[in-house]
C-alpha cells in the first residue's frame, strides 16, 4: 500500500476551556482529492493549520509526504490557500506571484513563464486585456480569489490544500477552479480542501471526512460513504404540487423519517420498519402525479444532515472552523 499523503494520529487542539479537535486521527491517500466536511466552527480550518505547522496539536501525531509535519522542507512541496484571503493590494498583480514564486525557490524566468501559462489557464490574461499588469485592488473579488491561488501553485506543489476555496466565486469563477482541481488529481497531485457545500464535495471527492464540534463522525472512500447510508432512500419526483394529502403522507414519521425536497423532487429516508412498496401504494391512492420512484443512494448533503444535523450546519454558517 503506497505511504499516504498525510496520516494523522489521536490530535487533539484546545484553546483555553474550548476544544478545537478532538483525538481526530485521518489518513489522506496520495493523488486523491479529500474532502473535509462540516459547519463552519466544526475544527477543519484548525485541522489545517496543524497540518502547516501554522498552530502546533496539543497532543498527538501529524505526518505529511512521509515526514513529521514539522518539517520545514516540507513546506516547499505543500500550496496552501487560506480562508483568509490577502494580497498586496496595491502591488501589480504580476509581482506579487513573482514575488510568491521566489519565496518558494522558482527562478525569475520560470516564475514569469508559470504566471503566464497559470494567468492565460484562469482567465486572467486575455487577447483583450492582461490583469496581470493591474494592481490587485483593480481586481474583482473573484478574480483576486484567483490570483492568490495562482500563487499557491506556482511551486508546482505535490500536495495542495485549498480552505474555503469556493467560497464568495461566482458560478464561472468556481467551474474553473473545480476543473483546475481535476486536473490536479490527474496529474497525480493531492488536493485536500474544506468546505460546508456538499455539492462541490460530491462532484469532486474520492474521500470524505464529516467533523462536527471537533469530532470526526463519519470518514471513507465517498462510494462506500453513500453505498454505507443507501439502503434506505428514495428518490421521488413529482409532475405537479402535492396535494395537502400527499403532503401528509410524507409528513407521516412512520413511514417516512426524513424529506429533503426541492422543485418536486423529494430525497426520502424511510423510517425503521417502513416498506417502500406500502409507500408507494399509499402515494398512489392518494393521487401523487409520480414521475419517479427509485430506490438510490443519498446524497453527500442527505448524509450530512444526517450525520451533523439541520440545526448545526445553520449555526454554522456564519462562523470559523
């Protein structure tokens, strides 16, 4: 078995009477892309700044790319984008990735080379304008999001490890940065990122981990993760509104112990001891316009709910992990 991109052992982080993570213990395998999944405040971003070397673990063991995460050789091979996002403002976006690149011994000539090829990749330079040669606050949110990402890459990192990453880009700017992440995984690289959007880890993830309150509640392989919590969901979708009777059988705790709904389309966890067919039959004798009545397997946000909680992951929204 080929040695993991990052193992972490029994780590534990407090700060003061509050604990971060709690004996977390992972193991990351090479040229997968990872996702680390919870709230906002569920410990990933500390999680990730151990892994730096940024915040050092109370107690337990980190290894990345083979060696002791204090390692500092091990930063040149590590590309790191925060979840706080900071550039030098009023510096020309050009020199700031060279300076970026040079900090992690890139020449000057193939700095100028990659932030070519990397700027002309994420839209940034264009036949009809380079922002390469703009100062960065002349820059969109988005597009400085990229250029700080740029400048995680410059490196050619083996291990990348992105913090929010899709957070605040708009729907093309985040298309991008998610093909850019395949590509990566294609070129054999890890790329590890956080995120509360289950969508975007559903899309993109080999592996995920679930942490909830610096608690690890859920890890694995995403195809066993769901294969794991799919025994038991229905997709249901519907060609017209349900009517209030339909509405109450999808309401009935006996049969049915969870519904996620969206535009006439239900994602159903039946509840213990219910029958699907008994479902069905019921739908139909109450009317139901049924397009679509499978069992699947659920979604990564359907195993989330269940997993953290409705409640945690809106508290969650507006916090820091």
């Amino acid at each position: 078995m080929p040695e993991p991109a990052i193992e972490i052992r029994n780590v534990v982080k407090r700060y003061d009477a509050h604990v971060a993570v709690r004996d977390l213990s992972l193991v990351i395998p090479r040229g997968s892309v990872y996702g680390l999944l919870g709230p906002n405040g569920a410990g990933k971003t500390t999680t990730i700044r151990m892994i730096l070397d940024i915040i050092e673990p109370d107690s337990g063991t980190i290894s990345v790319l083979g060696s002791a995460h204090r390692d500092r050789s091990i930063q040149d091979r590590v590309g790191y984008l925060p979840e706080e996002r900071g550039l030098y403002r009023k510096m020309q976006v050009r020199r700031v990735l060279k300076f970026l690149a040079e900090l992690k011994g890139v020449n000057a000539r193939e700095a100028d080379r990659r932030i070519t090829d990397w700027t002309e990749r994420l839209g940034l330079r264009t036949p009809e304008k380079d922002w390469g040669l703009a100062k960065v606050d002349e820059l969109s949110r988005g597009m400085q999001q990229k250029v700080q990402f740029i400048g995680a890459m410059l490196h050619d990192p083996e291990l990348v490890i992105l913090d929010e990453p899709f957070s605040g880009l708009d729907p093309l700017n985040a298309q991008a940065l998610k093909d850019t992440v395949v590509d990566l995984k294609r070129r054999g690289k890890t790329v590890i990122f956080s995120t509360h959007v289950m969508e975007n880890a559903e899309r993109l993830c080999d592996s995920v981990c679930i942490i909830a309150n610096g608690v690890k509640v859920l890890d694995g392989a995403l195809s066993e993760v769901r294969a794991a919590h799919g025994e038991r969901t229905i997709a249901l979708a519907l060609d017209g509104d349900a009517s209030p009777a339909v509405q109450a059988i999808l309401g009935d705790a006996s049969m049915v112990s969870e519904a996620d709904d969206s535009n006439r389309f239900y994602e159903l966890e039946l509840a213990p001891g219910a029958d699907a067919s008994v479902l069905l039959r019921r739908l139909v004798e109450a009317g139901a316009p049924i397009r679509r009545f499978e069992r699947v397997q659920p979604s990564l946000h359907s195993i989330f709910l269940d997993k953290v909680g409705a409640t945690g992951v809106e508290a969650g929204m507006s916090g820091h992990g």
